[in-house]
C-alpha cells in the first residue's frame, strides 16, 4: 500500500515519520553516537595522508587539505589515469585496504550501540571483521572507484551514477544484516534486496535526500576550498563533523527502516 498523508509516506506498513521520531529517540538518548563516525572520518583522512605522500604531494597544510576535499579527483589524476603499477600504487591499494578493515571495526560496535543500551567498542569475532570488510570494499569499489574512474560527463558518466546509485539502495541494508543477522557476504546482499524491495519508497528519500544533503555540504566547503586562501584548521574539522552527523543520521534512519522491514518479513 501506498499513503500519501499528512507529513508521511506509507508503503508496506512502514512510516517515513515513524523511522524519523525513533532515530531522532535514539539520537537525544545517545548523545555520543557522534563519535563513531567521526572517529571513522579522523580515519579516512589519515589514510589518504599517507596516499597523499607517497604520490609525493606537497605537504603542507593547505595543499594536502585542498587535495583531501576533492580525493576523488586526486585519485584519478595520480593513479587511474594512465594506470601503471608504481609503489604509490601499491600504498594506494593498501590504504585502501585498511580503511575497509577499519571501517568494519569501527561500524560493527556503533550499529550495536545504535541498537542496543551501551557503547560497544569493538566488534564481536574477527569472521564478522572479514564479512563486513569484504562488503565494504565491495561497496567502495562500486560506490566511488567506479563513478571516480568512470567519464565525469556524457550519457555514459550519468548511466555509472545512475547505476551505483541502484546499487548503493540495493544494499543500504546488506551491512546491518551482517551485523545483526551474522551473515556472509553473498546472503546479506540478498537479504537487503528482498527487505529493500518489501519498502523501497522509503529508503529511496532517505538515500536520496542525505546524498542530497552530503552533495550540498561538499559544494558549499568548495567555495572555499577553490580559492586562494590559506585553509584554516577549524574548516575541515567542522566539515568532517557535519558530515559526521549526516551520516549519523542517514544510519539512525536505515536501521528503524531495517527493523521495521524485519519486523514484516516474520511470519
């Protein structure tokens, strides 16, 4: 069924509202679920700190934060453009490698305090590391290397967004069912599309609109990142903690719908 009422869309049983007053409940109650992805944003740009280096850029401050605004693009003038096996490549790969395990570590615990009474700070069992490290660099290979390496215009560029932006609904719950279900790789992919496909409405506007929300934040840091100016430290710092809370956010979102959609699939 499909309701469009007052303030809310309805669509298998499930409420945008409702998802919306039980994230923003778990939100005020656990004040310190910021740090999780904050801690794992401090990550991400320490790892492209040593990608950064090893393709000899210039360090200093504001060139190397100039450079981490638009990673993408570094990484496709460095290292997919002319592809070539080079050491800087091979850190590359590394990096890249460790940001997937360490996102597991660090996104394991904080979907269990998301869910649970306490703050978990490490993940239950190493199989479920190799599990979810394994999506996660399935997902960032699909998710950014392709678009990144991909035309950044044409026909062709927007069929490569369109098409991970299918993807990236497809599984917006393939990571909760490893954690909470203790699934592998191949049947968590397939749990997530049969409980996207009971209430895809919903995770279409909650996907769609925090990817909305990150596309702006990144746009309007960038009018200050293109200048001429000196970057001033407390910039990325209130960039990385906005994006934070976006994802925060988009998280406390997808798990009420995660659990709703569970709570339909039982007999």
């Amino acid at each position: 069924m499909l309701y469009f009422g007052t303030g809310y869309i309805r669509t298998g049983g499930v409420t945008i509202a409702e998802a919306f007053r039980r994230a923003w409940g778990r939100l005020i109650r656990k004040q310190w679920l910021i740090f999780y992805p904050f801690a794992l944003a401090i990550m991400n740009i320490v790892a492209f700190l040593a990608v950064y280096a090893g393709a000899g850029g210039r360090l200093r401050w504001s060139d190397f934060l100039s450079a981490a605004y638009n990673r993408g693009q570094f990484v496709e003038d460095h290292f997919l453009t002319g592809l070539s096996l080079t050491p800087a490549l091979g850190l590359t790969i590394f990096a890249g490698l460790a940001v997937c395990l360490l996102a597991a570590m660090i996104r394991a615990p904080y979907f269990r305090a998301i869910a649970g009474p306490g703050y978990p700070l490490a993940p239950r069992a190493w199989n479920e590391i190799g599990r979810l490290s394994l999506f996660y660099l399935f997902s960032n290979l699909v998710l950014w290397i392709l678009p990144v390496a991909g035309p950044s215009g044409g026909a062709l560029g927007g069929i490569i967004l369109f098409f991970a932006l299918i993807v990236a609904i497809l599984v917006a719950f393939a990571d909760y069912a490893i954690v909470f279900e203790q699934l592998g790789f191949g049947p968590a992919l397939r749990r997530s599309f049969q409980l996207v496909r009971r209430q895809w409405i919903p995770v279409l506007l909650v996907v769609v609109v925090f990817q909305l929300l990150a596309l702006g934040l990144h746009a309007l840091y960038g009018l200050y990142y293109g200048g001429t100016n000196q970057v001033f430290l407390l910039l990325p710092l209130s960039q990385l903690l906005i994006e934070s809370l976006i994802v925060l956010f988009a998280d406390l979102m997808l798990i009420a719908l995660y659990e709703r959609a569970r709570l339909t699939m039982q007999p």
